[in-house]
C-alpha cells in the first residue's frame, strides 16, 4: 500500500468513528414516544436477525437492540409495553386484496366453509330472515365441490329458501356466480340472451339458464343490484381496517376494485382511522391502454404517493381459473381436451399495453393462472424492459398457478416477482378433485412452486385475495410450510418438494412483501428509520409446530407507532401482569 493510500484510508476511519461516536451521543439524548421490551424480536433484517427490544419515535423506528441499549432512550413519557417474551415480527403485507370487496362481504351472507347445499341454504335464509328489509340478498365464498360433479349450483337451490328477492352469490374465488330465477328474471336473462364477451350464462340442455354464471356474465345481474352508498362503504372500511389489523396485516396491494374509492380512503386518513397502509392499483380492462385510462393513473400517482396511500401500480387479467377452465392453458385441459381456455386479451394489445405501461415507471400486476397466460406476461415483460432498457422496474406475476418447467427460471432471469397466496394451494376437495382433475398431473407437478421460482433466483410475494379466502396471513403461512390442509392432509404434504422455511415464509409477507410493492427502503424490516409496523403474536413460531401455526393468536398489532389492536387475551394479561 503506498503511503497517500494508507493516509486516505486512516483518516477515513478517524472520521467514521468520529461520526459514530458522535450517532451514538445523538441517540441517546434522543427520546423514544414507546418502546417495547422484553421481547423476542424476529426483525427479518439480515444484518440484525434478533434483538430484545425497539424504540419507536413519531411513525418510525429509532432503535433496535436489547433491552439496555433500548432503555437508554426511554424518557419521562415514554410509554413502555413489556412484550413478555412473546415473538415480535414486522406487521404483515397482504400483497394481493380486493379491499372494498372484502370490506364490504363482512357486511353479507357469508359462505365459506359451507359444505353443503343445506348449510348454504341455511345461512341465506337465516340472514334474510334477519334483514327483512334489504331488497337484495347478497353473498360471496361458495366453493365448486359442493355441488358433486358439475361443480356449479343452480336457481332452484336458492328459490327453495328465497323465492320472492333477488338474490346473488359469488364463489369463493370471483369467477363465477349464482343468481336464483327472480334475480336472473329481473336481469331478463333468458334463452335467447346471448353470452356476454368473456362470460357464460351456464344453460340446460333446453338452453335455459341454470343460475349459474361465469365471469363477466355476473355483470349482467350485478349491474341491477342497489350500490352501496358512501356511508355504507366507508362503514364496511372501517370493519375492513379492524379485521386486517387483528390478524396482523398492515399494509395491503390492492388488485382491483378499490381505485375509485381512493377518496374514501384519504377521508379515513385524515380521520385518523387508516389503519391498513393502502397501495392500490388501477384496474385496466382489455381490449387497450386508452389515453384516458393513463390520465387516471397519472393525477392517482401524483395525488397519492407517500407511506400510507398511493397510486403507481397497474392490474390486469390475462385469463380466468382452472376449475372454470377459463385460465389459457398451452395444449388443453386434462379433462375436458376440447377446452383450453381463453386470453382476455389479444397479446399485442397487451405487449403494447405493458410497454407503454413500464415506460411510465407503474409497476404493473398481472393476474395469470394458465401456463399459456403466464407465458404471455413474462414475453410481455421482457419486450418492454427491452424496448424502454429499464431494469429493476418489478413487474409481477398474480396467481402462477401452472407454469411450465422453461418459465420457473424466468422470475429470476427477468426479475418478476411471483406474488402467491399460499392458502389457494390448501390441498382440500376443491384444489384434488376439480383443479388437479382439470389441470392433470403434469401441471399438478408443478403447482404452485413456490420453492422451485425461489431456486432459481426469483422473488416471492405473498397474500391472500381478500375475499377468496380469509385476510388472515396465518393458514396462508401454516401451508406455506406444510402444504396440508387443517386436517394435516395429505400425509407428508401435497407436492411437498414446494414447501419453503418458515424464515421464507415470513419474508415472503414483510421484507419480500415490501421489495414487491417497491418500498423495501422504508418497510418490510425492524430497523432504524423504518416504519414502526410490527406485531407481537402468542405463540412462538419458531418453537411450535408447522400446522399449529393456524391458529396462531396476534396479540398486538402496532401501525405507524400506534397500537391499532389489542387481543382480549392480551389485555387479560396486562391486567394480571402474568406471562
Ligand atoms: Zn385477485
């Protein structure tokens, strides 16, 4: 090393620790508003895996370490919550929701879980019985396997129980509906209506509707339905916050549905009632980008940008689902040959869409199912990073339900995110004997490989699709790790080589969630000047075992620095001061 070298590199450290001598003296005179302690702090930071203890000032992070460092920068009025040794993770990213639908469904007949016509019937008509004076019935979280080998419900089942409302059911995953003979009456559907683009009013062999719908075909009774007014929906939010924050979700990617109600969630912020940080994208239909839908994106982006709502992002669907066999698929389905789906839409509108997309700087989500659509998106992608030579732009890939073996290495290669929803893959009766029976078993081997895109380079991003299944990360998290169903089915897991850790598992809901929502600067980790979003949860998960990670309890869910939810049992053990 030559003399000026070595001089430039000795100085340099005189003046870093100079530097941090004088951090640390700034530290301690700095004040935190809470600190939590005694606690066993998971922080998904790799360079600080554990710590003890966190102080929190104003929104953000100020320290983590243990609890002596911690204490320093406790003052007169800062407020102490003693965590009793229990786990505290960052607060939870649902990379995949449909807010306002969600929000809303807590206010309807709720299906899941209902296995059979009878239990459905039953809770439609307990809850008409209880709203007398609601002119529509409405309801959504049917699942196919209920209805034996169609897999599809019919009018009759409902005029059974409601003949003389309207009433409207929406399956479990959005695809398809269920509407009884005075809603379809009202929507004038009858033999002579022709299917509506992308969407099929399921018929009889005399060609009268059955009741069931798929896709867009719902548009055709939904538009009837009364909209809800802006109270109304502004009441279901606030249900929506509460039922997020208790299972420890603190930040959501909206994938449609919630862009016109940007307003509505800005009115909840400066109430002081935002407790879900909202990224919200807008939902662009086929068949073409227009100029108009752009202007839209632009004055969302400019208007909402910062840590709790913001514009940016752009959803669109390629396809539909397996059990519909709407997803596009390459070849055809495995048990109905003539069918392979269908691309909503053409794929050089929707290059084209996507590159003049990426040019902008949104990040774009596309919902793609079959391996056809997946296809499609990651030629789209790799066009337009080509075509505007950007690079780290984070378009995403929604769903991946089948991908062929040459398209895995692609997430990494091109750096898509692959945004999963763990508990789609619960192997129960609807993903063994209607999905795997459509898709067949070579697809089957590659279903929902979350381990194989990590492998090979790619990211992953987690959520739940909110309404299809429940808001709460943790069954996503259990399967995740287990790929069984609540019953620990099937023995030793369903195409168990896509199992992934549970360290995974977690930052596929933090720090994964938050590098694929762009913001992995500012959230996603428990660290100085992050955001001060974290939970403290009853059972320890690195202790327990995979499936009891179901009913994992959060105790504790902290937005910004406020505490935005307390668990009845974590109040209880306040109260008594116990462990
Ligand atoms: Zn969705």
């Amino acid at each position: 090393m030559n003399k000026l070298k070595r001089c430039a590199v000795i100085s340099r450290i005189v003046i870093l620790s100079f530097a941090l001598s004088l951090t640390l003296v700034a530290r301690a005179a700095e004040t935190a508003d809470t600190i939590v302690t005694n606690a066993k702090v998971y922080t998904v930071n790799p360079q600080q895996k554990w710590a003890e203890a966190i102080a929190v000032r104003g929104e953000n992070i100020l320290a983590v370490g243990d609890a002596k460092q911690i204490e320093a920068y406790r003052g007169a009025s800062t407020k102490v919550i003693d965590a009793k040794g229990h786990l505290v993770l960052p607060g939870f990213t649902d990379c995949h929701v449909h807010f306002m639908s969600g929000s809303l469904g807590l206010t309807q007949v709720d299906l899941n879980g209902a296995n059979t016509v009878e239990e459905i019937q039953k809770r439609v008509k307990e809850y008409a019985a209880s709203h007398p004076n609601l002119p529509w019935i409405t309801g959504m979280g049917w699942q196919y396997p209920v209805f034996g080998p169609t897999a599809l419900p019919t009018k009759k089942m409902l005029d059974d129980v409601i003949p003389d409302r309207p009433v409207y059911m929406v399956a479990y995953d959005g695809h398809s509906s269920w509407a009884n003979s005075k809603a379809l009456a009202m929507a004038g559907i009858d033999q002579n209506t022709p299917d509506p683009p992308n969407g099929k009013i399921v018929r009889d062999s005399k060609g009268e509707a059955t009741g069931a719908l798929k896709e867009a075909a719902g548009d055709l009774v939904e538009r009837l339905m009364p909209k809800p007014t802006r109270e109304e929906r502004l009441a279901a939010l606030r249900k929506g916050f509460h039922q997020a924050n208790q299972f420890g979700v603190v930040r959501v990617h909206s994938a449609g549905g919630d862009f016109g109600y940007l307003d509505l969630y800005d009115e909840l912020r400066k109430s002081g009632e935002l407790t879900v940080r909202q990224y919200i994208a807008y939902f662009l239909d086929p068949p073409e980008l227009t100029s108009e839908a752009i202007e839209k994106m632009e004055a969302a982006r400019k208007k909402y940008n910062d840590a709790w709502i913001s514009g940016g992002a752009v959803k669109t669907m390629l396809d539909g689902v397996i059990e519909a066999h709407t997803a596009a698929v390459l070849g055809n389905y495995a048990d109905d040959t003539t069918q392979s789906g269908k691309l909503f839409w053409d794929p050089d509108k929707y290059k084209q869409a996507i590159t003049e997309i990426d040019k902008r700087g949104f990040q774009i989500f596309t919902h793609a199912i079959g391996d056809r659509a997946v296809r499609l998106a990651f030629d789209a992608y790799e066009n337009a990073q080509k075509t505007n030579h950007t690079s780290d732009d984070r378009p995403r890939i929604e769903h991946i339900e089948t991908i062929t073996a040459q398209d895995i290495p692609r997430f990494g290669k091109l750096g898509v995110i692959a945004s999963f929803q763990p508990l789609h893959t619960d192997p129960n009766d609807d993903t063994l004997k209607v999905w795997a029976v459509a898709a067949g078993p070579d697809r089957v081997s590659r279903a929902w490989p979350w381990r194989s895109v990590e492998k090979s380079g790619g990211k992953l991003a987690f959520g739940s699709d909110w309404p299809v299944v429940t808001v709460s990360p943790w069954p996503g998290v259990q399967n995740a790790l287990t790929r069984q169903t609540a019953e620990g089915e099937p023995a030793g897991g369903w195409i168990p080589q896509e199992r992934i850790s549970l360290e995974d598992a977690i930052q596929g809901y933090t720090l994964g969630a938050a590098f694929a929502g762009r913001r992995e600067k500012t959230e996603g980790s428990l660290e100085p000047g992050k955001v001060a979003d974290l939970i403290i949860l009853s059972k320890d998960l690195f202790k327990i075992e995979p499936p009891d990670v179901l009913n994992e309890e959060v105790l504790v869910t902290m937005v910004g620095g406020k505490v935005v939810y307390e668990s009845a049992s974590w109040t209880n053990l306040k109260a008594t001061g116990t462990n």
